[in-house]
C-alpha cells in the first residue's frame, strides 16, 4: 500500500470487527423480533434550538434507555431479553 491510497477491502481484524458487530446487530433483531415489538416512528422530545445549537445527549432527546454500552432502547419498549437483566 502505498502513501494517500486506501485499502479495496479490508484487513483481517476490520473483518473480524464487521462480522463482531453484524452478529451483534443480529441478535438484537431476533430479540426485538421474537417480542413482537410494534415498530414506529420514533421523534426527539421537543426542544426549543436555535440555529448552531446542538444536543448534548442525543439518547436522551429521543427519550431511549441505555441497555449496554453503545446499545440504546426506547424507554417505552419492553426489556431486551438476553440483553438486559
């Protein structure tokens, strides 16, 4: 490889990462999937912001629960099983 080009794939360990975390990603579906969670739309609490202001804690403008780190849920959906005590 040379200076100023960018890998066409992947090395092995951001593979290794890729399939880590579409594993992850699947089982939480499955979860989500076997609860029969209704599925919508979700909106950020309503929050007065002027132009350039930003919100410090985005989870919890959208009013999600953290279930690990990384891995939010809406406060109103039922506990993730295998995921959360």
């Amino acid at each position: 490889m040379s200076p100023g080009r960018e890998r066409r794939v992947p090395g092995e360990s951001g593979k290794n990462l890729a399939m880590e975390i579409a594993t992850q990603i699947k089982n939480i579906a499955l979860v989500m999937l076997n609860l029969n969670y209704p599925f919508k739309r979700q909106k950020i609490k309503e929050e007065r912001l002027e132009i350039c202001d930003y919100i410090d804690d985005i989870p919890e403008a959208m009013d999600y629960l953290t279930v690990k780190e990384g891995i939010y849920r809406p406060a109103d959906m039922p506990k993730l099983t295998g995921l959360e005590p």
